[in-house]
C-alpha cells in the first residue's frame, strides 16, 4: 500500500544547468558538500505562514519545469540520476558484446532494438501484425472471451504499488491471501479504459469534455493510421462502449477499501454472480483455469464488463480490442503512432511540452522488462555497504521510537498495544536490494524485435507471477526494483521495501548528518512503518492475515482523528475551485504525520533526547524540519496537478509540506505564532500516533 512517490516518472535529461536542480545542488550524489540547500529558501517568507515556501520558495521561482515533464522537484531529480545511472549500465551493457542467453546479453538486445527507430519505421505494422489477425478471427463470443483472457497481465497492484488501473479489460494481481497470508491467490481486477479513471468519462465540467473530445479523435487518428477503414464511426462506438465500462466501475476511493475486494469466488461462481462472459473461455485464456478460488477485488466492475461482453455487438469489441493493442504498443510502432503518443498522453492529457528523449524511453522500457538484470548492475556500483549499514542503524531507531510512541498512547488498549509490538517486531524491512534476484533464463530477447519483446516480457512477468500461485507466500518478496526512486509498504507480507535508488541525496547523504537524514529518508521510513499500523494496516495482523486487531474504541478513537486530518486537508485548494480530496489522500496524510513524528522522536533519541548541533545558520530542529520540506520540491503543471489531485492517494507535495503544523516542536523551533497561517492550537493539531 501507499507508495511514497508523488507524481508520473518522466525521467532523465540532463539539459541545461538552468533547468536541472541537480547541476547547481550542493549535495547532489558525488558532490563534496552536505546538508541543506540554503540556495532553496525564502527567506522573505514567514515559516509559519507558509513552510513549504519558506523551505523551498526560490527554488520554485528558480526552476523551470524541464519541456519534456509534466511534474518535477525532488523525486524526479533523483529520477534523473537513477535514470542517468540506468541508462549507463545499460549502454556499458551494450558494449561488453557479452554471450548469447546473458542478462548482460539481453539487457543490449532489449535497449538496441528499442532505440532502433529507424528499423522500426521500416517493419511498418508486421511486428503487431499476429496480434490484430488474432482479433479479426474472433468470430464468436467463446472466442472472444478467450482472448480478452490472453490480454490479461500482471499489471495492477492493489495494496502495494496501489496502482489500479489497467487498459486491459482486466488485471490481475498474484499477493497472499486476505484470509491465509501463506498462501498466495490471484485477485482480478477491472480495467479496459483508455483515460486514468472513471471520472474522465463521467463528469461533464468543460475541461473533462473536452478531454472526451480528444480522446476520441485519439482513437480514431490511431485506427486510421493502421488504415482501418471507417475510423471516425468506429472511434465513437469504441469510446461509447469504455464509457460504459466507465459507468460499471467502482471508485477509486471505493477500490481501495479492502472489505469491498474481500470476495473468493470460486470458478462455478462467476457463471452466476457475472453472467454474460464465458469464463470457462476467459480462464483458459488467461491462465487461471484450474484456480480453487479468485478473489474478485470489484465485483461490481467485474459484472459490468461481463455483461457489456455478452451484450455489446462482437464487431464493436473487435475494433475495441484492435484499438488497445495498437495503443498499447504506440511507442515501438512507426513514427506517426509515436508521434500520437506523444500528441495525447504526453502533451493533452499531462501538458508536457516536448516528446522525450529516445534513449530514456528505452532506458524505462528496459528496466520494466529486466528490472531486477539492471537492478544487480546498479546495487554493485551504487550501493556500498557501508551506506546499507547506516540506513540499517536508522532504521533501527525508527522502530524503537515507533515502538515507544505505541507504549505512550493514551487511547489504545494494552491488548491492541501488544498486537501492535508484535506486528512491529515481526516487520520485514527490505533495503537497498531483494535477497533473491528475479531469473531471466525464460525470457527471449531478440535483436531488432522491440515490440515482440516487449510482449514476450510482459507474459513472461505475468507467467511468473502465476507461478507463485502454486508456491509458498515468501514475505522477503520485493515488488520494487532497486534502481526505483521510491518506497513501499507492504501489506500483506507485513514488510517494507526501501530501494537502493531512494537512499541518496536529499533523502539520504552516507557521508552527511543524521539530522538531515532523519529529517528525509528517516520520515519516510517512519511514513511506510506507520502505514503497518494506520486505518489499512490495522485490518492486517502480524503475519499479513486480513483481521481486524483492533477494539471498536480503539478503531473509533483513530476515526477521530482521522476525520479531523481529512478536514484539514478538504481546506487546502491548489487550483481555484479544486480542493485536496481529505478523504482519497487520508492514509498518506496520516503516514506523513506519523512518519514526521516518530523520526523527529528517533533523531532525538539517536543524541541522548537533546536537540542536534546548529549548522549553516540553522538549529538542529531546525535543520530536521527543513530537510523534510525540502524533500517536498515540487512543480507541477496545471494538467498533472489536477490529474494528481483527481486520482492519486497522496496530497500533492507543497501540502505534504505542511505536515510540520501538526507536529509540537516545528513551533518553537519556527518561533511559529497565533495567527500565522499554518498555526494550529494545541487542540487541533492531529496527533494518531
Ligand atoms: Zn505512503
């Protein structure tokens, strides 16, 4: 659940100093000087009317949104040095001409036939060619059903990555199961829609009609430049037919309820709780036959598309189903698909001004297809274990302060406390890299075919992911890669991943101080630790077993304070006439504050409990809270800021900043006072844990 991260990941290009933070950064990775990054503050702003804008006020005014993102700040910086370190691995990989059948081999073929424009234009449509026949045979509903099931891949992520949204009808997601953590189940889960989510069909405000307008030139600019003929009318019914699977699907607020998605059904079910589909077909396609059980994570979605496949005429889901697959693979088709891409994804839907570079398209694609091959590369030359050691230390005091933030607490009670030590005892925390490197020896790669192995990589994951299905649940099981610039809670495996690429500069400095870094990478571990115990992890014990370990008083005493955080955060309006959604980015706000908390506990816990040195004209509480909000760097054009706010569970950054207002000793340490405007009176400051 509820990964740290903020925004799409556009990654790397090192242009011009001017926009690249990092080139003018003090404390960027391999530069000789360490802490703040006194050039980002403002000091014409006042801490307590604004901490986001005092901490990072002139960077904003300095920086420019590179032209080929939508969003930057501080995690895409480090995207960029991730990127950058990925991407030379990769080209190294390239010039080794190491032997057929190595990682080293593949990683070159992969990224050589996906920087291979030219050979691509050349192949015209043959590559997908198999793909769209297969389509046009489909001549009766068993058939069609088989193939929605072909379509299907790992590709959503419900409690980890939360990622719920998939262009394939549907997803699954292969984790343990809600009610026997040792066991591993597939959950399936709606999909098959172009745009982000279902508000982009269904509201009607001027902006998101317009969005519809153009998605639906979208599909039909890329039916006709694969010369299906008719591709205007086609495009309407193509987008009539989403909407409508738009208009069965469940919320993404409602998605992430666990106890909506707690639902085995068995095979025989789905004939009589979705009718419409031929599962028996489905399951056949998609692998799933033989399963005990399925857990249907959306009944609701998942009934609706059933029905809409038995009802909907088969011609119109052909052309559906012509249209996805071309989309699915725009970018390794011919330049006038890429250029489309580019035109709707890229610049009308997230307001990015230029196409990215070839290479970081390819760099992307090949750590998607070979994460854990690049991952062994990165974690050799990037992450000594002298940095590993330290974080270990860290996190140690994390969890101790955790633990006595747990002892301290007033409204839960001892047994819930109990529960709570043993679930933080018997926490699994991953750093810097998994302890079993995914096997590739599976996975073809062939030189000149990057649409071919981009497919094949896909099933190959999907394959292995159903492969655990017959295995036993392995709580160490990372689902990060290391060269990810992010962090992960995990709730079902009771465990945490912190990736090596997210230990570094402005989170975490091996040669810095412990203040700055238990202001960054320390408040996000203490953000992904709390996720363990916050309104989703109190639904999941010790072992990950979907059970409740809470009294109602304690459950109804944590809704409290919650609803009070939800409100704060209703008030914050980033764009005129478009709030923070308090409940959709509840769970994050109450990590930030827990996380917040129990580092700023463990930082002074780390010096006997007195506050750190004064350095670079700061106090040592000082320093903490305004490494924390530099963390937070952020811009965002209008377009991703009003998707973000629409559709992701974290608020965005600059409101992530103000975290500190709940938190006693950011007020003293600011000299912060009645009637600023982020003052809180001690009885409304949100204190969970
Ligand atoms: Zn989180």
């Amino acid at each position: 659940m509820r990964d740290v991260k903020l925004a799409s990941l556009c990654s790397a290009l090192l242009l011009a100093a001017a926009c690249n933070p990092l080139a003018n950064k003090a404390n960027a990775p391999g530069a000789t000087t360490h802490g703040l990054e006194l050039s980002a503050i403002d000091r014409s702003v006042k801490p307590g009317d604004d901490f986001f804008g005092y901490a990072d006020g002139a960077w904003v005014k300095a920086t420019q949104i590179p032209p080929d993102r939508s969003t930057y700040g501080a995690f895409a910086a480090l995207r960029e040095v991730a990127s950058k370190r990925a991407a030379d691995l990769i080209k190294g990989a390239a010039d080794q001409n190491a032997a057929p059948g190595t990682e080293t081999r593949k990683i070159a073929d992969y990224y050589a036939s996906y920087m291979d424009e030219a050979g691509i234009d050349k192949k015209g449509l043959a590559p997908i060619k198999p793909q769209l026949d297969a389509i046009a045979a489909v001549n009766d509903r068993s058939g069609l059903a088989r193939l929605i099931g072909s379509t299907v891949r790992a590709d959503v992520d419900a409690l980890n990555n939360t990622n719920f949204h998939t262009p394939n009808l549907f997803g699954v997601w292969v984790s343990p199961d809600f009610a026997d953590a040792n066991r591993n189940v597939a959950y399936l889960m709606q999909g098959g829609l172009g745009l982000p989510d279902r508000d982009f069909y269904l509201k009607t405000d001027p902006k998101m009609t317009a969005l519809q307008a153009q998605y639906r030139a979208h599909i039909a600019k890329v039916l006709q430049l694969a010369g299906v003929a008719d591709a205007e009318a086609k495009a309407q019914r193509i987008y009539t037919l989403e909407r409508k699977i738009a208009e069965s699907h469940v919320s993404r607020a409602d998605s992430e309820d666990v106890h909506k998605a707690n639902n085995p059904w068995a095979a025989a079910d789905f004939a009589k709780k979705a009718p419409g589909m031929d599962w028996t077909s489905f399951f056949q396609g998609s692998g799933l036959a033989g399963q005990p059980k399925i857990m249907v994570w959306q009944p609701k979605g998942v009934s609706g598309i059933s029905r809409l496949v038995a009802s909907e005429p088969l011609d119109v889901w052909k052309d559906y189903l012509t249209f996805h697959a071309l989309d699915h693979d725009l970018n390794v088709l011919p330049k006038p698909f890429r250029d489309e891409a580019f035109a709707f994804y890229d610049q009308t839907l997230s307001g990015q001004a230029k196409p990215r570079d070839r290479w970081k398209v390819s760099v992307d694609a090949v750590n998607t297809a070979l994460g854990d091959a690049v991952g062994k590369l990165y974690v050799e030359k990037y992450f000594p274990p002298e940095a590993k050691a330290k974080i270990q230390a860290m996190v140690a005091n994390i969890k101790d302060a955790f633990g006595r933030r747990i002892d301290r607490l007033g409204w839960m009670s001892p047994a819930t406390k109990a529960r709570a030590k043993e679930k933080l005892a018997t926490l699994y925390i991953g750093l810097g890299y998994p302890e079993k490197w995914q096997d590739y020896s599976g996975l073809e790669v062939a030189s000149g075919e990057p649409l071919a192995n981009r497919d094949r990589a896909e099933l190959f994951n999907y394959r292995q992911m159903l492969a655990r299905l017959s295995k036993p649940v392995d709580r160490s099981q990372w689902w990060m890669t290391p060269q990810t610039v992010n962090a992960v809670n995990l709730p079902l495996q009771n465990a945490l991943n912190f990736p090596a690429a997210i230990l570094l500069p402005p989170f975490f400095d091996k040669d810095g101080s412990d203040i700055e870094n238990y202001g960054g990478i320390g408040v996000v571990i203490g953000h992904e630790i709390s996720h363990s115990f916050d309104d989703q992890g109190s639904q999941f014990d010790a072992y990950g077993n979907l059970v409740n370990w809470w009294t109602p008083r304690d459950a109804a005493h944590f809704k409290d304070s919650s609803e009070r955080l939800a409100r704060q955060y209703d008030a914050y309006e980033p764009l005129p006439g478009l709030h923070i959604n308090g409940h959709l980015t509840l769970s994050e706000n109450i990590a930030d504050v827990a996380g917040l908390s129990a580092s700023y506990d463990a930082y002074r816990a780390s010096l006997g409990g007195k506050e750190g040195p004064a350095a670079q004209g700061f106090t040592g509480d000082q320093r903490f809270f305004l490494s924390f909000a530099q963390t937070q760097r952020y811009k965002a054009r209008e377009q991703a800021l009003r998707n973000q706010i629409l559709t992701d569970g974290h608020s965005p950054s600059p409101w992530r900043a103000a975290t500190v207002r709940n938190v006693d000793a950011w007020y003293p340490a600011f000299q912060v006072q009645p009637g600023q405007k982020l003052y809180l009176a001690p009885a409304d400051r949100v204190r969970v844990w």
